[in-house]
C-alpha cells in the first residue's frame, strides 16, 4: 500500500501488534526508534504522515488508519530517544564548521530521528565517526566543501548545512536541523547563511539541491530562495521521490 509520503504502514502496524500481543516493548521501540535508518528498517515513522487520506481511500477493509496510526506512534514513540539526552547549552548561533568539531557532529547525526535522517539522508544511511571523517571533513581540508553548523555554547551541534563538490560543475547544497529546531526558524537562518557563502566567499554561479518531495517544508523553503525545480526522481534505494532544484546565482 503505497504512501506518497514514505510512511511504512505495514512496518508499523506489525510492531504495534508485536507489542500488543506478545509485550515486545523494549526491542519494538527501539526498532520503532530507528525506523528510516536502515536499508532494512526503512520507511517513516507514523510521525511522517501528512493526514492526506490517500491508504484509507484504497483500503478494502476500510481501516481507519490515520486513527491508528497515530495509536501505534502513541504506544511505540519512545519518551526520550536513545541517541538523544544532550540538552542545548546556552545560545545557539551559526558559525563555521572545524575540524575540531567531529565529535560533535557525529554526536549531532547519532541524535536525529529516522525521519529527519531520511529528509537529510546526506552521507549515507547510517553516520559514523569514520565516514565524516573520510567524508566531510576530508573535503573540508581539501577545499571541496563549505560547511557551517548551528552550535550552542556547551560546544553541541544542532544543525549542519553544507556545499558539497565545491571543484565541480555541480556544487550541491543541504541543510539538515535536530529535531528540536524544527519549526523555530533555524534550517532557514541556516540555508541563507550558507547561500551567502555561496555568493561573497565561494562565488558560485549556481548551486543544484535535492529534496525529498514529500518534505514540504524544505521545498517551500527552497523555493522561498529562489531555488526551482528542474526535474523529479524516484530513488531505487528508498522508494521515494526526491526533486531536483536549483538556484542561479547573479552577479552584480
Ligand atoms: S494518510 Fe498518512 S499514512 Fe495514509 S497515505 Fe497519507 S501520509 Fe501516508
């Protein structure tokens, strides 16, 4: 049963039951907990549906599913996540990121829910020290790529945006906040930050983003900067559609 916004009905409804019937708790939140990270855990938590209605006009059995959806994240949604017991520290600002900061990123990336990790998606699946190091801040050192984070002052990351292929025709750009951003207007004072970078540091002529489709909020914030969409895809790995966007950036 397909669902536009990646929503794993199936998934969920056979953990909720695993918890009903057999008292699973522990191992079906934390698999809960980690839905979207994982080729084979794949798909958005029941948090990921956008209310469209579109499963319960094909279901046969005519299930209520919104109702029990939002039933199943009830009972599987763990309090506290696991990866998630830093608190923010002081004031939060934008600045630079450095390579002293791997520790900090990793721990940022460790923190994300599933489904912010499936809207971000930008390394990988699954983050590991050793693939920012290789990655990322490897780039950093050669001049390939531009990032900046949202930082408190305990040192903690809560946002990473970045401009990747810096030496290429095609420089690409995301932006991914914590959870506990969203909605405060931090992805935004992220993406124009780095945009400005773009245009007085890096002066790129234009610069190419991927979204998912169903991520309505990080389209309309591109399109609010003037990206626009130049193509759609479906991704084989996931399953989901993804927009291609892109902004050109003029000169004076
Ligand atoms: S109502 Fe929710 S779960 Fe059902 S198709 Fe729409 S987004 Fe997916």
């Amino acid at each position: 049963m397909p669902c536009p916004a990646g929503v794993n009905i199936p998934a969920i409804f056979e953990r909720y039951n695993q918890l009903r019937v057999y008292g699973l708790k522990d191992s079906v939140q934390q698999s809960y907990a980690e839905m979207g990270r994982w080729p084979g855990n794949s798909g958005l938590a029941a948090d990921g549906c956008i209310q469209c209605g579109v499963c319960e006009k094909k279901c046969p059995q005519n299930i209520p599913i919104r109702k029990q959806l939002a039933e199943a994240h009830e009972a599987l949604n763990l309090q506290t996540k696991p990866y998630d017991t830093t608190e923010i520290s002081g004031q939060l600002g934008i600045e630079k990121l450095q390579q002293r900061d791997v520790a900090a990123l990793y721990r940022f990336y460790s923190s994300l829910s599933g489904n912010i990790i499936r809207a971000h998606r930008p390394y990988s699946w699954w983050v590991s020290a050793k693939l920012l190091l290789d990655g990322p801040f490897e780039r950093l050192s050669a001049g390939d790529e531009y990032a900046m984070v949202i930082g408190d002052q305990g040192g903690n990351i809560w946002g990473h945006g970045f401009v990747e292929g810096l030496g290429s025709k095609k420089p690409s750009f995301a932006v991914g906040v914590h959870q506990r951003l969203l909605g405060r207007g931090w992805g935004r004072k992220l993406a124009q930050a780095l945009l400005k970078a773009a245009e007085d540091e890096l002066e790129l002529e234009q610069i190419d983003a991927k979204v998912l489709a169903s991520n309505t909020a990080g389209v309309e914030l591109c399109r609010s900067m003037g990206f626009q969409v130049t193509g759609e895809y479906l991704d084989k790995d996931d399953g989901l559609s993804y927009l291609q966007m892109q902004k050109t950036i003029a000169r004076q």
